[in-house]
C-alpha cells in the first residue's frame, strides 16, 4: 500500500484548496444545476427512481397553504 496516505501530512490550507477545486464541478443550486445536462439527466434518473420505487406520492398543496421555497 505505498499509495496510501491519511491525509495527516496535508495541511488546512492544501484541504481547503483542494475542497475549492471539486466545489466548482458541482452546482450549489438547482438554478446552476438545471443550466447543466449532466445534472439534469442526473436529476431526471433519480426522478425516474423515485417514481418507480414509489418512494414518494405527488400531491396538491392544500387550500391556503403555501409552498416553501
């Protein structure tokens, strides 16, 4: 296992920067992620799985209450 590292040589520095790198692939909202047909293909599969597992059932919003947003 030479290619094995913990991680305990890095420092806080190199960890943020290394977080900042794969943080720009990834879309903090669903705005940025719609914009993305990698992440809408992605969304519509994990939509497609929800319905077929019947994980959840869609439902109107009752009279007077609001939706979150």
């Amino acid at each position: 296992m030479f290619d094995y590292t913990s991680g305990e040589e890095i420092s806080d520095d190199n960890i943020a920067a290394h977080h900042a790198l794969f943080a720009e692939n990834n879309p903090i909202t669903f705005e940025e992620a719609i914009k993305s047909a990698k992440w809408r293909k992605a969304m519509d599969t994990k939509i497609e799985v929800i319905e077929r597992n019947n994980t959840w059932e869609l439902v109107v919003l009752p009279e007077g209450e609001k939706k979150l947003v």
